[in-house]
C-alpha cells in the first residue's frame, strides 16, 4: 500500500491555529447561545467540543466554518482574522453528519471535488486521490456511487474529502451519530488513528461522552454557551471543576453535605442528612460552613470493605441489581439519594444480592471529589 502523504499542516510551526476572541452568538438578538467565549485550539490537536443539545457547540463550530456569523467577537486561524471569509475562502475541511457526499457522482469524483475546484493538475489530483482511497480502506470502490456505499464507507469517502486539498483544519459535526452503535466505535479508533497519522487539527463535535473521552486530546465541556471546563479527557473525568462536568462525564454519585473542616487539598464534610463525615479531596479552597457536592464514581465504591482499607463508610439498603455483562450494577439508597450506585466486576454473582437488603459501601478519601454546590 502506497504510504500517504502527510498534509501541509503538519510540517508547521507549533502553537495555536484557531483562536476564539470574545465571540458571541445570537439568533434573535436577545439569548446568547454562545457567550463571551475565549478558546485556543492548538495546532495539531484533536479538540472535542462536547454538551447537550443546545450547550452552544455546534453554533461554536459552525461559526468556524463560515455557516455563521458571529455576532460580534473574532475568530482567527494561523493569527489572521476570518470573519468576513465565505466557507470556501477559509481553506478548511468539513464532514458532516449525514456527509453530503454528490450522489451523481463517483467515490473518487467526490473525493477529487475539492481539487477540481482549485484547479489542481490532472495528474496531481489523481495522485492525491488514490492515496486517500488508501488511507480510507476505499481500495476499489473509486467508480461506485454514495449509494452503493454503506454508511461507514460512506463516512470514509467524506472524511477523505475534507482531507485530501491538505487543510490546516478539520471539523466534524457529529459524523458517527447515524452509525450504529458497534460500527461507531469501529470508526472511533479509525479516526483517532487517521489523526495521529496525519497530524491535521480536528475539531469534533459530539453530545457522546463516551466518544469524546474515546478520541481526544482535549475536551471543551459546553453549557448554557460557555466552555464549563477544558481539559484532556482523564481530567475531566477524574478532576471535574463544577457540578455540571462531574455530572455530565459518565457516571457519578453525588452526595451533598456541608464542610466541617478544611485543610489544603482535602476537608471533612458532614452529609446533610445527618449520616455521617465524608474524608474527600476538593476542586478548590474550601471554607467551613460551606454546602458542597460530593462525587464518586461507582467503580471507586466497594461493597462490605474490610476494616481500615478505605477512609469512608456508608450504610443503606439495596435497591435493584442489574447484570449487564461486563459488570454487576447496584443501585442503593444511601446518603439522602435512592440512585447511588456501584459496579462489582469479575465473576461474582448477584444471587445473594436481593433488594431491599440492608448493604455497607466504602470508598476512599482521594476517590470522593468535593466541589463547590451549584445549587
């Protein structure tokens, strides 16, 4: 197989590509769907811009693109601003989620679009796109139509598209969420390995925590039109900085309490319902008599601990037990919440595990996250 080429942008300067300035963003002139947003997106990176329907993210990326005004703020790519640029004076490349492959043309017609446009030479072209059906696996399906493609085939074909007129930058809104669920993940580690090849900047966009945590360098966790935190996915994931990131990335326990002592790094809160002192480790400086969130995550919560292996004791009742394959899922009533839950891994079975039992979980100090309540 013939080795790619690696685009134009890999082989510049380290740094920033895109930088957002102020950037706002209204539709009707009165709510702002995004909101004074400040974000550097770093050159080579694969960014994930990551919310629920209606955070801001995909506006964020379509005014990246050119699809949309910005309302005022700027946006500039390698120093230079772009917000007077049409999308196709911007030099970047785009997939969306139901592709808009031609479907009066071939594979390799679709693929060879963007140089035609551009007025590349005929044999260049060719050459640009036979290392591209390489690359995307599409070896011998140059002549088909969209389709005759299957929707992974068909992915392949618009991500080679964005790709092959070498761009700086590649966005992808939602380019999975018409796969089903095993081809998606196929396609997951398909991209992320295009990526780290290539070495083009990706800015993705998806409401799929697992496929953020999955693909990215970075993720920029969106809400109500501003970036809650940004960070690499182990961060997010094991150091949330608000109530709302700890609670939108995967699954986690909260349990709310006030804090009773505070020291640097760590305090002692008592629960709110009168059941005990949680030992955690806190997102910020904490001050006593403050209300606080506490969040674990179910496979940090061990079921009956042995004395003195963990910092933190709870007592409650078993709700419901669900084997879901990989793990056994309890749900327990503890801690003033019916939905604490905990995942045992391995062969141990479920059998003796009856609701309405009474049950003892534990967890440790440095596995209980303490964050300032939001509400």
């Amino acid at each position: 197989m013939r080795e790619p080429r690696s685009p134009r942008a890999s082989l510049d300067p380290p740094g920033d590509v895109v930088r957002f300035r102020g950037v706002r963003k209204t539709y009707d002139g009165r709510r702002l769907v995004v909101d004074d947003l400040d974000l550097a997106i770093r050159r080579g990176e694969f960014l994930t811009l990551l919310g629920p329907s209606g955070s801001g993210k995909t506006s964020t990326l379509m005014m990246l693109a050119g699809f949309e005004p910005v309302s005022s703020g700027s946006i500039e790519l390698d120093g230079r601003a772009i917000d007077h640029l049409p999308p196709a004076r911007r030099g970047i490349g785009m997939v969306f989620q139901n592709y808009a492959l031609f479907p009066h043309m071939s594979v390799g017609e679709n693929i060879a679009f963007p140089l035609d446009v551009r007025k590349l030479a005929r044999s260049e072209i060719a050459a640009r796109v036979g290392r591209m059906l390489d690359l995307m696996k599409l070896e011998g399906l140059a002549d088909r139509r969209p389709a005759q493609l299957s929707g992974g085939q068909q992915q392949r074909v618009a991500l080679a598209r964005a790709l092959v007129f070498e761009p700086k930058l590649v966005l992808l809104d939602e380019p999975l969420g018409a796969l089903d669920k095993q081809l998606r993940e196929h396609l997951q580690y398909e991209i992320k390995h295009i990526h780290r090849r290539l070495g083009v900047t990706m800015v993705y966009v998806t409401h799929d925590q697992s496929e953020a945590l999955t693909m990215s360098d970075r993720i920029a966790v969106f809400a109500e039109g501003r970036i809650q935190q940004l960070a690499a996915p182990q961060t997010l994931y094991h150091e949330p900085a608000t109530d709302f990131v700890a609670g939108f990335i995967g699954e986690n326990n909260r349990l709310r309490a006030r804090v009773v002592e505070a020291a640097r790094g760590g305090l002692v809160a008592a629960l709110e319902t009168g059941e005990g002192r949680i030992r955690a480790v806190t997102a910020g400086i904490a001050t006593v008599g403050e209300p606080v969130s506490l969040w674990v995550r179910p496979e940090a919560v061990v079921l009956d601990p042995a004395p003195g292996t963990v910092d933190n004791e709870l007592v409650g009742r078993l709700c419901e037990t669900t084997f879901t394959g990989d793990h056994v899922r309890l749900r327990v009533e503890t801690g003033g919440s019916d939905a604490f839950v905990l995942k045992l891994h391995g062969r141990r079975t479920e059998a003796s595990l009856e609701a309405g039992r009474p049950i003892r979980i534990g967890f440790c100090a440095g596995d209980c996250r303490a964050i300032a309540s939001s509400t």
